[in-house]
C-alpha cells in the first residue's frame, strides 16, 4: 500500500493554530517569506542594490526599506546587522561570528516538518505529491483540510492537476463518495513527479538534501543513499554534474520509495551498458537493498540504468561521433547564410555540437527524455542565440526521428552563443579568477564565454569546476586568485565572491564590474535605424494575436521590406516555440532571415492581448524583420530587445509614450545610458 501524504499531514497537525500557520507561511526566519529571501539575496552577495531587490519582489524601494528596517530589528540580537553603501546598495555586516552563526544554524530545522503552503502553487503541488504516491482513493474532506481551502478553491486546483496528469498520460479518477485518485503507468507518475514536485532551483537544488526534499522522502535515509550511490559511482570511475548527481540521487530515492510501498516499475527499456556501468549498477543495487531492506527486480534495474545514462557524461551506445558530421556542417551553413556569423571553423564548437548531438540521439534511442531546466532562461537572456539555433536546427534535423524538441535546442543554443562570444576579441587579463557552476560543461562554457567577453582585459578564468570541487580546494589551489564567481552559494567562502545567475544579467555584470574598478564602454545608438513612422501603430480597441500580426506584415510590406509569404513564415516560428520574452513583451519574426533590411515593426496595445498559453497579457509587440547576413545589425538589435526585456520601468514607458516620436526617444536614451 503506497503511503497516504495527506493523512500523514493530517494526523501531524494536532495543533490547528501552528498548521495554519505553517499554511500562511508565518513560521519563518524573519516572520515572513518575503523577509526571508531579501536577505538570503543580500547574505549572499557583495552587494545588493535596493531596484534590484525591489524588482525581483514586485515591490518599491520604499518598501524595501522597511523591510529591511524588519530584519535588521531581528539580526540586532544576533551579531549582525544589513547597512547600506551609496552607489553600492544593502550589504551584511557581521559584527559577532559566533553569535551569527549560531543564529543561523539554530533556524536551519525550523519548519521542516511542516511543508510551506503560503502560495496556490505550493499547494498544487503538495495534492500534486499526495495523489501521484497514493494508490487509493483520497477524500475531498482529508485534501481541504490538508491544505486549508474552500471547496471552489479545490475544484479549481483539482482542474488544474487534472490538464497537469494529462501532459504524462495520467488520468484522475472522481468517484462520488470516495473521491480522487490518479490513474496510469508507475513511469509515468514518476516522470510527473520529478517534473513538477520536485523542485530544481538550480542555485541550491546540488547542494544536499533541502527540508523540503527530506520530507517528500520520510521513510529513506537520504544521507545514506547519497554514500551508496557516490561510492560505487566513484569506484566505477563515474562522472557526472553536480546537477546530474543531484537528479540521479532523486530518481534513485523515488525508486527506493516505490518499491518500499508496493509500487514498481511495470516495464524498462533495454539498453546496451558498458562494464563501468554495469559495476555501478549492480553495486548500487546491492547496497540498496541491504541498506532499506528491498528487493530491486530486474524492471526497476532497468529504471535506474535509464537515469544513470541520462545524468551521467558516458558515450550510452557507442555512438560514432563523426556520424554527425554532415550534420553539424549544414547547421553552421544555415547560420552564416541566414545570420551573418561565421562559425564554420570552429573546433571547438564542432567537436561541443558533435558530442552533444550523438549524446540527445542516443538519449532519444533509449526514450529517456530530458528536459532543459534553464529553457526559459535561455529563450529570454540569449535570445539570438536561442533563435540561430532553433531556426538552423529546424531545418538540418527536420526528419524523424532525427528531430530536436525545444529543451534540447536550448542546449545547442548555448554551445552556438559561446562560440559567438569567443568571436569578441580579448586583451590579456590581469586578475585570476574561479569560476563555480554546478550545472555541466555547456553552461559552464558559455558563462566563461560571457565573462571573457565583458571582462576579458582585465580577468582570465585559473579554473571552471564544480561546487563540490571547489568545496575540496586547498589555500595552496587558490593562490594568486583574485574572487570566484559561482552559481552555487558558497559559504565561508576562503576569497571575494561575486554570486551570479547563469545568464549573467545586467546586474551581475555590475557588481563584477565594480570588483573590477568598472570597465568602460563606448557605444554608437543605431536605434533610428530599425525604426520609422510608418512602421509604428498604436491599438487602442482589444485585438487578436492574428489581427495585430497581419497588420504589421501589411505595413513591412507596404514599405517594400518583405513580401506575401513572410505572414506565413511568420506563423511557422510561432509554431515552433513561444516569442514573448516576458508578460508584456513579444518579439515574433520569421522562421528565415527574408527582409530587404533589418526593420521592426510596433504595435503597442492599450488592451493586454492573448498571445500563448503562458502569456495573456502581452501589450508590446516588435515585429523583427530581419536581412540575412545582417550580423551587426543582428546583434544590436538583439541586444536592445534583451535591454527592454529585462527593464520592467522601460516597457512601461514605452507603452505611456505619446507617439512615434516619444517612443524613439525613449529608446535612445536607453540606448545612451548602456553607451
């Protein structure tokens, strides 16, 4: 019988006042979630400037203020305090070590046996959770009093589950008088599971077990698990990511879990596995049962096979390279004809696209199915990179099976965008620097490509690696290092430590920046070029996504910058993958480079428009139309997009703007600030 979570809850919360405490969130570091995560981001980086922590809260400086008035009246007690620096923003300041760390090690259990259910999507996936690990029936009473909501509120979480279970061919079962229960296959409820309970914050998700982690897995010893697997990973001469190691560890304790409740895997995949991995197998299996008491059929041994494939750097199948060669010679054909970049002599990026490739076919053949965790961070940060890819690879691999989904376009986009930025020529560097990913060679690549780009006279990375192997670096290993810049939190970090997002945002670059005694730039505006007044409208009555569309391919075309067929080339990309590049602002464009020149068109709408199922209230639309082989242009034009997407005040300017006049204006002067 498989573990009931939400009579487990249930029966736990004797005292209904702490419950619904716990259910508002209250029971936290500083009295509220919000609190909490303004200083984690100030804790953990050189500084913090109030619009930035006023942006990633929706909230204003003002408030910020006070918010951090309220921590400060909390760390007053305990050794610390956050101060402000001008032209720098908010910083901690420790004024007794022992006191502080006491403080935060003392509030490191609090909470954890109770799960944060403050917002609509942590209790989604609490029921998300309860119903894909049970195997009977749960009642509509036991989840609304699990999670403390009415019964409309239920009915519409219980609809939303429903078109979640059916993205992975699951079904939830209503029975009158008994309730709800999930039917389909035990892979399946898995792949929901580790898609949409566990959560993969990529900053913390590699380092250990999170209390939330902990308590999707009572009844395992996960630290015990965790040794099991390392060491027979270790002796079988293994690698992995810290990312990879993270998920193989998940998957690995879902298995454990299941077959603990009476639930395994019905089926596996076949596959071919080298000695290396059979030696790990086996001796995971083996220490697995000993360890939790179960046996592990020949099914599940197939499962965990699978995954350790999946998050594991081994050649799966054997595969011949250089099969792809052709392959990845027509895809840098595309990209130089279409967009101007000459990668064709790149070792490197042949030899990243080649394994690469060969490693997603092989995934492919053995049905493992890998979702891109930074998918979304890529479609936004690099979008000409996202772009070049999506549109080369979709016509080189337009067969099946030889097709690429978006997940792993986005990989393919990173190898391309740090081959573009290695393009940028470099002075020698003067200060040495650690660069900490957990996240895989690609990603790691490409965000060394971006910091030699931005600060390639003045730094040279001394080493890439991981959490865990900085975590086993000596004082001797870092001598003559200047700071690190990581992904990962570092604590009692032995250097100067700039904490960073993987796509290296605005904000990042700044504190790096100013690490660096600030690195000047000088800029030419060409935002007059792509811009003109018969190119710009304004929307006043709620229009369609069609309608706004055909309405900008009229007034390229009535200009002589594109032709009849560029409306339906224009709906192919929008089949492809979503173009917002966020709420309030999409870019559509065409599959191909086509234009007679590098034009866009606007549309700013006084009515949000439904523009894709995750974006309904986008009310900019540029409409890109591009010259093949315009790469300058490209580039510029790409970058001022990325500028206007990551500046929530400026996109609203541009919608107040009186005018195509005003409008051109506001952009310039953007343009200026970043000259």
């Amino acid at each position: 019988m498989a573990h009931n979570v939400i009579n487990a809850r249930t029966q736990t919360n004797a005292n209904a006042h702490d419950a619904k405490a716990y259910a508002r969130g209250s029971l936290t570091l500083f009295g509220q979630k919000r609190l909490d995560a303004i200083f984690e981001a100030v804790r953990h980086s050189t500084y913090s400037p109030a619009a930035r922590l006023a942006k990633m809260h929706g909230i204003t400086d003002r408030t910020v203020r006070s918010d951090i008035a309220r921590i400060n009246n909390v760390l007053e007690n305990h050794g610390a305090y956050i101060d402000i620096k001008r032209g720098e923003g908010y910083h901690l300041v420790v004024q007794d070590e022992q006191l502080y760390e006491d403080f935060i090690a003392s509030t490191r259990g609090r909470g954890a046996g109770e799960p944060d259910l403050s917002s609509a999507d942590d209790r989604i996936r609490f029921l998300l959770n309860a119903l894909l690990m049970a195997d009977d029936y749960q009642s509509y009473d036991q989840i609304a009093d699990a999670i403390y909501v009415g019964e409309n509120t239920l009915q519409n979480y219980i609809r939303q589950i429903k078109d979640i279970l059916a993205d992975y061919d699951l079904a939830l079962l209503v029975k009158a008088g008994f309730g709800v229960k999930v039917l389909g296959r035990e892979d399946d409820r898995r792949r929901c599971f580790m898609d949409r309970v566990v959560i993969r914050n990529m900053r913390s998700y590699v380092k250990g077990f999170s209390d939330d982690e902990t308590r999707l897995f009572p009844d395992i010893d996960l630290g015990s698990l965790e040794r099991i697997v390392r060491g027979h990973m270790e002796h079988s001469d293994i690698v992995t990511t810290d990312y990879g190691f993270k998920n193989l560890l998940m998957h690995t304790a879902l298995m454990v879990s299941r077959i603990m409740h009476g639930c395994p895997v019905e089926t596996s995949e076949d596959a071919e596995t080298s000695s290396r991995v059979s030696l790990f197998l086996e001796g995971t299996c083996r220490d697995l049962e000993r360890e939790f008491g179960i046996s592990i059929c020949e099914a599940e041994r197939g499962y965990l096979l699978l995954h350790i494939l999946s998050n594991t750097n081994l050649d799966r199948l054997g595969i011949d390279n250089q099969l792809f060669r052709s392959d990845v010679d027509a895809l840098l054909e595309v990209v130089v004809q279409n967009y101007g970049f000459d990668l064709r002599d790149d070792a490197e990026l042949k030899r990243n696209l080649l394994m690469h490739l060969s490693s997603t076919f092989s995934s492919k053949d053995l049905k493992i199915i890998k979702k891109n965790p930074l998918l979304n961070t890529i479609r936004s940060s690099f979008p000409l990179a996202f772009e070049i890819a999506l549109a080369s690879t979709s016509k080189v691999f337009d067969t099946e099976p030889y097709t690429l989904s978006e997940d792993e376009v986005g990989y393919v986009a990173l190898h391309i965008g740090a081959a573009i930025e290695r393009r940028t020529p470099r002075n020698r560097p003067l200060h040495k620097v650690v660069l900490v990913c957990g996240s895989g060679n690609s990603i790691a690549s490409m965000l060394e490509s971006r910091l030699l780009t931005y600060f390639g006279d003045r730094i040279t990375i001394a080493r890439s690696i991981s959490y865990r192997e900085f975590c086993e670096l000596d004082a001797a290993n870092l001598a003559d290092t200047a700071f690190v810049v990581t992904t990962v939190p570092i604590e009692h970090c032995p250097l100067p430590r700039v904490l960073v997002d993987f796509s290296l945002s605005a904000q990042d670059t700044e504190t790096i920046s100013r690490m660096l005694n600030s690195i000047e730039e000088q800029a030419t505006s060409l935002v007059g070029a792509f811009f003109d007044q018969e190119l710009f409208c304004h929307i006043t009555k709620p229009a369609g996504k069609g309608e706004v569309l055909e309405k900008l391919c009229d007034m390229l075309r009535n200009q002589g910058i594109t032709d009849e067929s560029f409306l339906s080339s224009v709906l192919e990309r929008e089949a492809l993958s979503d173009t917002t590049m966020d709420p309030l602002f999409a870019i559509p464009h065409s599959l191909s480079p086509s234009s007679t020149k590098t034009k866009v068109a606007v549309a700013l709408l006084d009515q949000p428009l439904d523009w894709s199922a995750g974006s309904k209230e986008v009310r900019i639309v540029f409409l890109l139309a591009v010259q093949a082989g315009d790469r300058v242009n490209i580039e510029y034009l790409y970058d001022l997009l990325l500028s206007i997407t990551n500046d929530r005040r400026l996109q609203h300017d541009i919608l107040s703007s009186q005018g195509f006049a005003d409008f051109l204006a506001i952009l310039d002067r953007k343009a200026q600030e970043h000259a």
